[in-house]
C-alpha cells in the first residue's frame, strides 16, 4: 500500500489510501474462502487449518469465510505453528492467481497521519525498525511532497498535489508527530506540533463560538465551513486535536495549551451527557487533558540506562502515558510539574508526575515499572 512519485519505483514514499472491497463484481471475492477450496489446496493439513482459522462449510461471513485465529489465539508449539504458516503460504499462492481489487493509489495526508502514528507505536512495541523507518519515511513524504510553504495539501496523486487540507490532515499529521517524537525524542517532531497548532490557531480556529472550522479561512470553494467533534468511520479533527493539544500541555508546560484545549472541550462537547458516548475521541482528549500520566527522563538519550528508563516507560499499561525525555542542562517553564527537577547522582533519571505534581526521582527499571502500575489516584 505504498506509493512513490511517478516515475521512481521500489522505493518506500507513503501510504496509498485503500483496495476495493469488490472484485468481479462480489464483495470481498479476492479475500474470502470456501472448505471446498481450502481441502483442495491443503489436502491432508486441511483439518487442522480448519480447526483453528474458523473455516466451516457454512462459512463466517455471508456463506463464505474470512480466516482468522480469533479463538486459537495461543502459541501452539514450533511444529504446528510451522505446519500453519506453510498452509498460509500455499493459500497465498493460490490466492495472488485471483483477480485482484482496484487499488485506489491516491496519498491522504490524515489517513497516513493515522497509520504513521500506529505504525511507529507497532514498531516500538514489536520492535521492528524496518517499520519504524516506514513510518518516519511517510512522516517525511507528506511534509515535503504534500506541503505548500507552511500550508498541506489534502491528497497526493500521479506526482501532483492538490485540495487544501483540512482540520483532520493537520490533527492527525500533528498527533503522528507527537508519537514520533515520544518515541525517537527527535526535537523537529515536536517543533512540527506545535508549528500545526499555530497554524490551526491562525486560520481554523472559531472565535466566535471555539472549536476548529473543518476548512481553513482562506479555503476559497466552500460552501460552508463545519464544524464537528462527532466520531464517524474517522475520528474526527476535533477530537484528535484535543489529544495533540493535551499532549503539548504536559510536555512543554504551556498553559496556552491548555487554555486552548479547554475553549474547545467546552464549546464542542455535547449539551445532553448521553450523546458523549458519540464522541469519543474528544473524552479520551478531556481524560487525557486532566489525567495524564507523565513520566520526564532526565539524561542523554545515548546512554543505555536512560534508553532502558525510556523503553520501561513506553510499556507501561496506561491509555493516558505521555514520555518525554530532557538533556540534564534543559530548563522547564516553572508551570511544568518536573521544572528544576535533576539527576541523581548524574545517573539517567525518571520522574512519574500525576496531577501536575511529581513522584520522588527514580533511577532503576524495577522501580519505574512499580511506579508506573501503581493505581493512580
């Protein structure tokens, strides 16, 4: 699903945006199996494919099956797992002789901020570089390819850029930032944020009413200018910018953030309580907004200790994390929990702040990981 400017191939640039659903006029045709097709390609390792990919003769899907290990999610041994992946890779044969679905090869700037931010967390989680460097390489396409002066565009095509972006490109472009640069502590990501922010302030901001318009000010073929924090088959740009502004707050400790953050959660969020269940992108935003769990690294990022209070962080099981790490000499605005917070000893050190206060310093992987499960108050 990737894409290069016309003319180059076998390069990596960014995401292409989707596959048809159809082929030869059916509805998943390409993907979709029967038993019958799965014993005749199989043979004698049909039973067990069947037993843990789900294939039935009534199928899972509309009379056909979609395979998948849903309920044999466990391990199952080197032998059978072998004999598993040597199935899928005869079914895959069989399958790329099938017609294949319309690739739809246009480059979105939202969808790539969307799979370049889950791509970087996967990367991180699996540790696998090759994806992290996908996901970098997209980061960089968007912003050179798809970008005129300060400003996006929406979709790349066949070497040519067009359409002004919108809301989302730059909500969800900012957010993949902010992941890249919580995981690779490479400052120009979170200059990039906070660069999307003032920009959005500038032209997409309602100043009469708060909330972000979904098309610039500027933006000359509209009709009207939404504006919504309603989730769809998207999350919307509202919501996810409520999310980047979180996340700049507790990072750099710059109230205008928040003071932004709150302007938006107050002038979007809806009037009757039960219609929150349908935004919740912008309540994951307010949750993060006011229970962030942040944990500041204070150290150079090329020492091992650090690089293992960093990684120790990064796994912890908290929706609402937020790393950064920091160079001894950095000084933090006073509003920041961890201003004039040092080393120790000149050891890499990690502090956990919870409502704008900090926890002791924390030198040791064990104890970070304590402190990071401990229930939060």
């Amino acid at each position: 699903m990737k894409n290069g400017p016309a003319g180059e191939t076998g390069k990596t640039y960014a995401f292409a945006a989707a596959f048809d659903a159809d082929s030869e006029g059916e509805e998943g045709k390409f993907c979709v199996w029967s038993e019958t097709e799965i014993d005749q390609i199989l043979g004698q390792a049909s039973a067990e494919f069947k037993a843990i990919y789900d294939v039935t003769d009534s199928g899972n899907w509309d009379g056909h099956t979609i395979l998948n290990r849903s309920s044999q999610m466990d391990y199952l041994g080197d032998a059978r797992e072998t004999a598993l992946r040597e199935s899928r890779e005869k079914l895959f044969e069989a399958r790329e002789k099938r017609i294949q679905p319309m690739r739809d090869d246009k480059v979105l700037a939202d969808w790539n901020g969307m799979i370049i931010a889950a791509m970087a967390k996967a990367a991180f989680l699996f540790e696998q570089p090759t994806w992290m460097n996908e996901a970098e390489t997209a980061y960089q396409f968007v912003q050179s390819h798809m970008r005129n002066g300060e400003r996006l565009y929406h979709a790349w095509c066949a070497g040519t850029a067009d359409h002004p972006a919108t809301l989302d490109d730059y909500a969800n472009m900012a957010r993949a930032a902010l992941i890249l640069y919580e995981i690779t502590t490479e400052a120009s990501y979170l200059d990039d944020a906070r660069k999307t922010v003032d920009l959005l302030d500038s032209h997409y901001w309602d100043n009469q009413a708060g909330g972000y318009f979904l098309s610039a000010d500027d933006t000359e073929d509209t009709i009207v200018r939404p504006k919504t924090a309603l989730d769809n088959a998207v999350p919307p740009g509202n919501g996810t910018i409520c999310e980047v502004l979180a996340r700049l707050f507790h990072i750099t400790g710059t109230t205008a953030y928040e003071t932004r953050a709150s302007a938006l959660i107050r002038a979007l969020t809806p009037t009757d309580p039960r219609a929150s269940l349908n935004h919740p992108t912008l309540m994951c935003g307010f949750e993060l907004l006011s229970n962030a769990t942040q944990v500041v690294l204070i150290g150079n990022f090329t020492d091992p200790d650090l690089k293992a209070l960093h990684k120790c962080a990064l796994l912890a099981p908290d929706p609402n994390l937020i790393v950064s790490v920091r160079s001894p000499d950095e000084v933090l605005p006073a509003d920041h929990p961890a201003a004039g917070k040092t080393q120790v000893n000149g050891a890499a050190t990690a502090f956990v702040c919870r409502a704008m206060t900090c926890g002791l310093p924390i030198t040791g992987e064990a104890d970070l990981k304590a402190a990071l499960v401990r229930q939060r108050p």
